[in-house]
C-alpha cells in the first residue's frame, strides 16, 4: 500500500461504521451525565463562542476574528478556549451550580487526544470545596463506564479501573517520588520561583537544560518526562496542589502559600480533567494574567487582552469551585477509540485539504 496515500474522509460509509459505535456510546455517556447534574440539582447553561479574551495563558493558543458594526467598524473577537468566563459571570449573577457542554477551539493542536475543536464539560459549585469536584469525578467516571457496559478505562494497551478508590499524589510529592526532584526548594513563600535552583535539581538528575528554559519550561519538562507516565495506571490519579505559578486562576491552599487549590484527573496516563478552588481577589488575578501576557509575548511575540469584565464579575462571584474535564477524551476512554476523531460525529477539515 502507499504509505502517502491518503486515509478515507470520515463521512465514507465504511469510515463511518467503524466509527458509530463509539459516537453512539458518546451520545449515550453524554445524556447519562446529563442525569447526573439534573440529579444534583446543576441548572445547565450555554454560554457565548464569540468572546473580547480567549483566555490569558501563555501556552494558548486562539482562533481570532472580528466583529463588524452595524456602519462597518471593526472589534477584534476570539473563539472562546473555555466557557470559563461566562461561567463565572453566571456565578457572579447568583447561580449556584451550573454545568455547560461547550464546544471549545484552540489552535496549534491536534493529534490523537488533541483537535482543534472539541467538547469541554464544566461544573461550577458556589460554596463547595474543590474535593467535592474530586468525588464528582470519580463517580462521573464510574457513571461513563457503566453507561457503556465496560468495567475498565482503556487507551493504547493502558487499563484504568474507573471502580477502584483514586489515587491522590500532591504534585511535589510526585516530583520526589519519581524524579528525585525537591520542586518546592525552588518556590518561595509568596509564590515567587527560582529558576536557577530548579535547573540544577534537573541537572543533578540527568535532565536537559536550555539556557532559555524558564521556570515554568523545567516544571512542564519533569511532570511530562517524568510524572504524567506513571499516572492512572491501574486506578484513577488525581495530581493535586500545584506551584501556586502553575494555577493562574486558583486560590492559593490554605495549608501551604506555595501551592494552589488546583487538581488535574488522570487515568490511563491521559489528563482528563483540571479543577481549581476558584480565585475571587481581582488585584490578583489581574496580576496573574499581566505575568502570564508576558511569557506569552516572550515566546510567541503575542499577547490576548484582559476580559475587563471579567474582573469587575470577580467582585460579586462567591467562593466556588469549578472544573474542565474533556468530554471527548472521557468518551475516548470509555469507549475503547485510539483517536479524539473516532469519537467526534464530524470532525474538523485537515488543515491544507
């Protein structure tokens, strides 16, 4: 066969049957999860794709377009990379717990878990603490595997029990355990971080340094060298407290100033989900987003604007706690598929097609 002949589109009817077992069983954990938040008394909610920000972290990456006015001026939008905005906006309004289905874009990605537009499930608990998003999660796992008839989560040969009681690890107990690395000698007491010290801990463990490499590159090179492959093997993992750096939109714990109230699921090795006890100071979420503008700027040469709206919602929203999880790659795992487009009914155009 010639390798460079090109696979079939999606729409073929061949294509398509193998495919529509796993979309089938995406409708049916879809409507499954549904019953879950109706049973817990979520409202859900649908929030607007066209947005004034996409989100102000360094490594993301938008879809940009403009909005014309009825006499022909021009305003810059994004397509949103999460309904996380709106949703808070919402929290701010006075809803108490909210869950969305979101179609979601970011460029820059795509691959076997990754795809340029996809569905993002959140959840928004005003008043509950952030591990009471960990419960949901187990049991939304439990629910989509049993939804599907299987007693396991599968990707790549990987096998996660959906059934078994999670595994919880703080993230610099992971950096210890299975790189050798003390992460938190290298973060100070207000958060600042030291990059210099951090460099010599990869270097004394056999890891590559750049001369560029900011503190945040060495962080992202030990959890994905290192960490992320020893994580929901065998059982659910759920990666806790995370360098205060790390979570731009976290409150910081209450037991450690140094890390935040931020969690990220894994099972099969695949990140599933990342939740937070949510930020609420304006003053420093807007600090957080000027430091995060100007990674970006340093590395991408660009930077996304501040949703001023954003913040003044931050004055009225209540202490919460919310959370992403990619339906997609749930649905992935649940299913048995190998691809994030084996699981999406139409997916988006190769690029240069």
């Amino acid at each position: 066969m010639n390798s460079s002949a090109k696979a079939s589109p999606w729409w073929t009817p061949s294509v398509h049957a193998d495919r529509r077992p796993f979309l089938i069983g995406r409708n049916a954990i879809q409507a499954a999860l549904r019953g879950f938040f109706a049973r817990e008394d979520f409202v859900e909610v649908d929030t607007a794709v066209l947005q004034v920000s996409p989100g102000n972290e360094a490594h993301l990456h938008a879809f940009a377009t403009e909005a014309l006015t009825t006499d022909g001026q021009k305003a810059p939008f994004y397509l949103h990379t999460s309904p996380e905005f709106a949703c808070k906006k919402l929290l701010a309004a006075g809803e108490k717990r909210i869950s969305c289905f979101a179609h979601v874009y970011r460029n820059r990605e795509r691959g076997p878990l990754h795809h340029p537009e996809f569905t993002m499930l959140e959840w928004y608990r005003a008043g509950e603490t952030y591990e009471s998003l960990m419960m949901d999660c187990v049991r939304i796992l439990a629910l989509a595997a049993e939804t599907v008839k299987t007693g396991k989560l599968a990707y790549r040969g990987a096998e996660s029990d959906p059934f078994a009681g999670p595994e919880r690890i703080g993230v610099a107990e992971a950096f210890e355990r299975h790189a050798g690395i003390d992460l938190l000698a290298s973060v100070a007491a207000d958060g600042s971080t030291d990059r210099d010290h951090l460099a010599a801990e990869l270097r004394r463990v056999g890891m590559r340094v750049a001369d560029d490499d900011g503190w945040a590159d060495l962080f992202s090179r030990v959890l994905v060298e290192k960490i992320e492959p020893y994580l929901g093997f065998g059982r659910i993992t759920i990666l806790d407290e995370y360098p205060i750096s790390e979570a731009a939109l976290a409150r910081p714990s209450a037991r450690d100033p140094r890390v935040a109230e931020r969690f990220e699921l894994y099972a099969c090795g695949v990140e599933l989900a990342n939740g937070f006890g949510e930020l609420t100071n304006a003053a420093e979420q807007r600090r957080r987003f000027e430091i995060e503008m100007t990674e970006k700027a340093r590395i991408y040469g660009e930077t996304y604007p501040i949703d001023e709206d954003f913040l003044a919602a931050l004055a009225l929203m209540p202490e919460a706690s919310g959370i992403a999880l990619g339906f997609d790659r749930l649905v992935m795992l649940a299913t048995g598929a190998s691809r994030i487009d084996q699981v999406l009914w139409a997916p988006v155009a190769e690029y240069g097609r």
